[in-house]
C-alpha cells in the first residue's frame, strides 16, 4: 500500500472561495518556511512515502515551490502533486519550470460548468479560464501528467453535477472527485447559504456517475457522502477506495496526522442512533458533525 504525504504549506491564497473550510486561518497560523516543509519531506521518506501533493491555501503562490518539487524529486519521490486552483498554470512558462522540476501530478479545483458560476464561487473574475487554460498547458507539455478535476458540491452547483462532469470529460483529464462541502471555515460562517442538503444532492449522484461512465474518465468518485445516499455506487465513494490503494498523512502548520482515516471517522463525522441498524455501518463514515449539529440526522436511512 502507497503512502502518500500531504503537506499543507499555508493557507495563503489567490482566490476567495465563499466556502473554503481554511477561510478562517488565513491570518491565524503562518505558513511554513522551505526548511520545515523539506524536514517534512525527509520525514516522510523515512516512513516509506513515494507520494507527495502540495496543498494549501494555495502552493503556486509559493517562491520556493520549484525548490520544493526538485527536492522532492531528488531524495526519491515518485508522485509529485499539487492541488491547486490552477490559475498560475495558464502561464505556460510556468507550467514548464514546475515540469522540469519534476511535477507529475495535479490536482485542479474546478466548481462550475462555465465561468459565471466558477467565478462566482471563487470571488475572483477570470480564475475559471485561467484554470482551463492551466489543464491544457500541463497536457500539452506533458500528455502523460496525470491530472484530476475536484469539485466542491455546494448550494450554487449541485443541479449542474453532471454538466461539470461533461465539461471535465471534454479537457481529457485522468480523474474527478465531487466532494460534499466541509462546513468548516467561510462554508461555516455562510451555512445557510452555502451547504445544501443531502436529499437536495441525492438524485444528481447517478446522472453525473453515468456521464463518467459514459466519458470514460478513468477515476470518477464522490467523497464525504454517508453510503446510505451511494447505494449501488459504493465502488465511487472515494474513502472507500482510498482504503484500498493508501495510506494518508496529513501535515500542516499547525497539526500533524499520521492517521488520516482512522482520525477523520473518530474526529470530523458522526452518525445517527439509526445507523446501528445499517448493514453498510462498518464500512460508512456518517457525516461532517457541523452539519449533523444544524440539521440532525433524519436524512440518514439504514440500509437493511
């Protein structure tokens, strides 16, 4: 089983999202210098890690990235990625710098089918071509760089789940995951507005699976969805398949988790006193408990 390191190098970053779960730390915890995050990087070699993603906040913004990315290369990475939301690889000069260093990996946040809704969530006009234009540079300069599509499920997107999945499909990218939005950070401070309900999203789960299956795109999955609203799509929960092919660590500046699935079931989902009768409850994850903590646990079906 791979081990995969997750570096959150800050929390720093070019967009505003209305619901970044990090919105809240910007100004609270300072961003790690190349020194600490290198001491990370060798720390994670000697656990046996091959698998390194850059996250933030945002990594691009970052003046020592191509350092990093070398560095990584060098004491024996094999996966090198950033999730990013992309912008800064519409400039073509900066897409190679990041290849040469040894990038082979990325991970692009794309959350509408078309400017006006990307945008809108971003807060930032034009980050939506910028990102488009981010995946076509990486995939001309380096066809065989893997890349995946997040998009966060959030109020203003979930009718268009399947649209967002077309679009993705037609920029030829390896993979897309569709995440339910963590209510923490500016998704929290703009609840209402922003986090909508898991029966609002159940009916868009198969018609956006089926335009995967139909594209062809390789890893299709949903994350943080309790299994009652996967039936019959258990196979695309991405926990479940992560279980399965890695073993996650998570380090930012202001925690370290060696143990991301056992800490995320334990500490950051919750289950309702009618899951006991779930015959998928060993297997499931529940829900985020801010969003159990606002609207309880009635949407929550046992599966007999």
């Amino acid at each position: 089983m791979a081990i995969k390191t997750s570096i959150i190098m800050g929390y720093e970053c070019n967009n505003n999202c209305r619901f970044c779960y990090c919105g809240d730390k910007r100004d609270k915890y300072k961003s790690m210098n190349t020194e600490q995050i290198k001491s990370i990087l060798r720390a994670g070699r000697e656990r046996g890690s091959t698998f390194v993603d850059f996250l933030g906040g945002e990594p691009t913004i970052r003046k020592d990235l191509e350092e990093l990315i070398k560095y990584a290369k060098e004491i024996g990475y094999k996966t090198i990625s950033v999730t990013t939301n992309g912008r800064l690889f519409s400039y073509r000069d900066f897409s190679e710098k990041m290849i040469n260093a040894g990038l082979n990996s990325a991970v692009f946040s794309i959350h509408g089918h078309n400017a006006e809704l990307h945008d809108y969530l971003t807060r930032v006009k034009g980050s939506f071509s910028q990102a488009i234009d981010g995946i076509k540079n990486l995939k001309q300069i380096k066809p065989d760089l893997y890349i995946c599509i997040n998009t966060t499920i959030v109020k203003q997107n979930f009718k268009f789940l399947p649209q967002i999945a077309e679009k993705v499909a037609n920029l030829d990218v390896d993979g897309a995951e569709f995440i339910f939005v963590h209510p923490r950070g500016n998704a929290l401070k703009n609840f209402d507005e922003i986090v909508p309900t898991l029966t609002e999203i159940r009916p868009y789960i198969p018609k956006t699976i089926e335009v995967g299956k139909r594209c062809g795109i390789k890893h299709f999955v949903f994350r943080y969805f309790p299994l009652c609203y996967m039936l019959g799509y258990e196979n695309q929960l991405s926990e479940l398949v992560a279980k399965d092919i890695l073993q996650e660590q998570h380090i930012g500046p202001e925690f370290k988790d060696l143990e991301v699935e056992e800490n995320r079931a334990k500490w950051g989902r919750v289950k309702g006193p009618q899951c006991k009768e779930c015959k998928l409850n060993d297997k499931c994850e529940g829900i985020f408990k801010e969003y159990a903590e606002r609207r309880g646990f009635s949407e929550l079906k046992p599966i007999k």
